[in-house]
C-alpha cells in the first residue's frame, strides 16, 4: 500500500518527477514527488475543481496543498489575489515553494495541520481537494473551520468522489452553510461550492 500523503514527513524516496498543464491561457510546471499526493500528473479531480472556479478575488485559501497545483494556478491566474497555501506535509510545502518561483508566483506557504496556522485570519475563498485518506473526522474538520474563516460573501470550493463519500459530505455541508450546490458532476466526482455559514459546528459526533 501506497504511505498515508497526509504526514508530516514521508518516509518514502524522494524521486522528483516533473508535471506540466495548462490553465486560463497559462502553462504552468511543476515538480512533483513520492509521498506527495498525485506524483507526476495533475489528478482528475483536482483539474475538474480547478475547471470550475469562478474567477478568483481577494484572499484566497488552498488547503491541503500538495505541491501546489490549485494555489499556484489561481495565482497565476488571478495575480491580484493573496493566496495562502498549507499543507502537512513538509516535502509537499518544499515542493509548493519551489513551483511558486519556477511559475513566478507570489504566494504564501505554511505547515498546517487543517486551518491552525491561519486560525483567525478570514479568507474569500477557500479550496481545496481534501485528503481523503485522512479520514472523515479530519476533513470535516477543515469544512467546519473554513466555515467559521469565510468573508461575506466568501465560498469553500471542494471536489470529492462520489464513491468516497460525496453524499454524506453534501449533507454535512448543508449543517454548515446555507447554500450548497454542484458546480460539476462528471468522471465519479462532484465539485462543490458552499456559501453563507450558519454557525460553528462540532463534529465530535461524526
């Protein structure tokens, strides 16, 4: 079995592999590696969540970042907006620094475990392409918190598979926003867009 991405410090071989894509009229490359979720290609859901964003405004959160795709992509594309990317993961964070200059993008990078690390800062938008494998209890966490860091008028923007929960996580949403709809569904994924938080919510009972 593959090791667990969502971990401080992989304990895998490092054995970086480059990756390149297009978006918005810019071609952006990267450098990916083992122990960093999607090694060496762009993953399906990550390019139909980065398909389906409205054009970006403001603060912008990337959460779980990986070695930087979504963060890095918005950045390029929406030059004017702040873009804080976290992520557990060191290698991951190595990596989102090291694309950020290869692709000219100003961008802020911080180990997270979830939101900690940007815990009272509020954002316009946060997204992001959980980590599944870390299990329910800690993604729901992060919905919960963005929750409670969204400006008004600010959006959480996910996407997961509809075999890895989609149904459930739809109506965990909709205990904490208002507004929750389908931007996309299409290949076992649907993107989401959540909007107007309602209240705090503990998940203790998840």
């Amino acid at each position: 079995m593959t090791e667990q991405y969502y971990t401080a410090d992989p304990t895998s071989a490092s054995k970086p592999v480059p990756c390149a894509f297009p978006y918005r009229g810019y071609g952006l490359n990267f450098m990916t590696d083992a122990g960093v979720f999607s090694k060496g290609e762009l993953d399906p859901g990550t390019r139909l969540l980065l398909d389906a964003l409205p054009d970006m405004t403001g603060d912008v959160l990337d959460v779980g970042c990986g070695w930087g795709a979504i963060g890095i992509a918005v950045a390029k594309a929406y030059p004017d907006c702040r873009v804080t990317m976290v992520d557990v993961n060191r290698r991951a964070l190595a990596l989102c620094r090291e694309n950020a200059d290869c692709n000219r993008v100003t961008v802020e990078c911080l180990e997270s475990d979830g939101l900690a690390a940007v815990a009272g800062l509020t954002f316009d938008a946060v997204v992001t392409n959980p980590p599944i494998r870390a299990g329910k209890q800690v993604i729901y966490q992060m919905f919960a918190d963005a929750a409670g860091q969204l400006n008004p008028g600010g959006a959480l923007y996910l996407v997961i598979r509809k075999q890895q929960g989609a149904e459930s996580c739809v109506k965990y949403l909709k205990t904490l926003f208002t507004d929750v709809e389908k931007l996309d569904k299409s290949n076992g994924y649907w993107v989401l867009r959540a909007s107007g938080p309602v209240r705090e919510e503990s998940i203790d009972e998840v």
